[in-house]
C-alpha cells in the first residue's frame, strides 16, 4: 500500500464524553474536533484512520477494505476514527478535499448511521475526479447511503463544520507523532496496541475483528 504523503514529498480518551446513553450515537466528532468517530467508542478494536479524500491510495484502500470495515462496523466489533486531510489541494489547485472533508464533517451526526458514514466514505472514493463533486452530489450520495435528510440538506447547504487549514495542521501533526518514519496517507493506527497498522499484510483487517 502506497502513501500520498510520500508520493507528494518525492514529487515536492474521549470515551467518556459518550457515556451509556450514547448506544444510538454512531458517528460524532471527536473531542479534538479534528476526527470523526465512526461506531461504539466501546467497541473493542479502535483504529485511527489517516486519509486524503484525493489520494488515489486511500480510494484504493477503501475499495479493497471498506466492505470488511462496514461489516466491523455493523457487528460492533469495530470503531474508525477518521482524521482527514486536506494537503492536495496545494498541490492541485483546487478545494476538494477541503468541501468533501467539510462535508464528511457535516454527517458526524448522532443521527448518521455507522454503516451510512462509512457507505458515504466509499462512494466518495468511488467518485474520485479533477474537480470533486459538488455539494448537491454529496448530499445526493448521502442520502442514497441511509444518511438521514437533515444531514444531507446541511451537506448540500454548504454549511461550514469544520476549518479545512486547521484540521490538516492538527490531523498531520498527530500522524507524524503515530507514524514518524512513514507520515503517508493512508496511514492506519491501532489505538489498542498503539501501532501502526502493516497495510502491506492483506489479512491485516481479518485479524484484527475476526
């Protein structure tokens, strides 16, 4: 598995704000405000995911694990925390992944699904171009992923959730702590073991929830 982060250098404790009345609270932000809890803050495998919604290596990390990831999910066996990233968008001139990360942001709802986050996930990466999709698309994505209408109307609104500059300083920062020899994304991080996740096993995710 390759890291945009390394690509683009060649070429240039917050469970107790859930408490036991949270069970239905599937996707919130962190305590940070810089990463989106998907799933139980108790569920026994947590991971830290790092990734960059244009890096063509997270797409690719999605559409070989995401699957597996949403049934972890559904089964309570497993909980992501994304940290998003926003770097490309120096390098391509645009705002994409600081509106798809905006977005993402927005759906970090107590009435947003697990699955539905994470379906959402996916068919963002599914839909990879130059110039993103837009906000209506997003929402439109949303929807069609079992986000309820009030996250998709806030997504396709524009509403501001998140400053896309500070959530790349604060999520890079934190990935340069957990993975100071390979700072890339995607970068996967065990917050059980404190660990770097070896991407490079395929049977890294099975062992981890089976």
């Amino acid at each position: 598995m390759h890291s945009c982060l390394g690509v683009l250098a060649a070429t240039t404790l917050w469970l107790a704000v859930f408490g036991a009345g949270s069970a239905h609270a599937d996707v919130l932000r962190t305590g940070d405000d810089y990463g989106v809890l998907v799933g139980s803050a108790a569920a026994p495998v947590q991971l830290e995911i790092f990734c960059e919604p244009q890096c063509p290596h997270c797409a690719e990390l999605e559409s070989t694990y995401g699957d597996r990831i949403a049934a972890g999910l559904a089964g309570g066996r497993l909980a992501v925390t994304y940290r998003w990233l926003t770097f490309l968008d120096d390098k391509h001139h645009n705002d994409v992944s600081a509106r798809i990360s905006n977005a993402l942001f927005s759906a970090a709802d107590p009435t947003t699904p697990a699955t539905a986050h994470q379906a959402l996930v996916q068919d963002l990466y599914r839909h990879q171009s130059p110039d993103g999709p837009d906000n209506d698309d997003i929402a439109a994505m949303a929807r069609e992923s079992g986000a309820p209408e009030v996250v998709a109307d806030r997504i396709a609104a524009g509403n501001h959730a998140v400053d896309a500059a500070a959530l790349n300083d604060a999520n890079r920062a934190r990935l340069k702590e957990e993975n100071p020899q390979n700072p890339g994304t995607p970068t996967i991080y065990n917050l059980n073991t404190k660990s770097v996740v070896d991407l490079q096993d395929p049977g890294w995710l099975d062992e981890l929830i089976s």
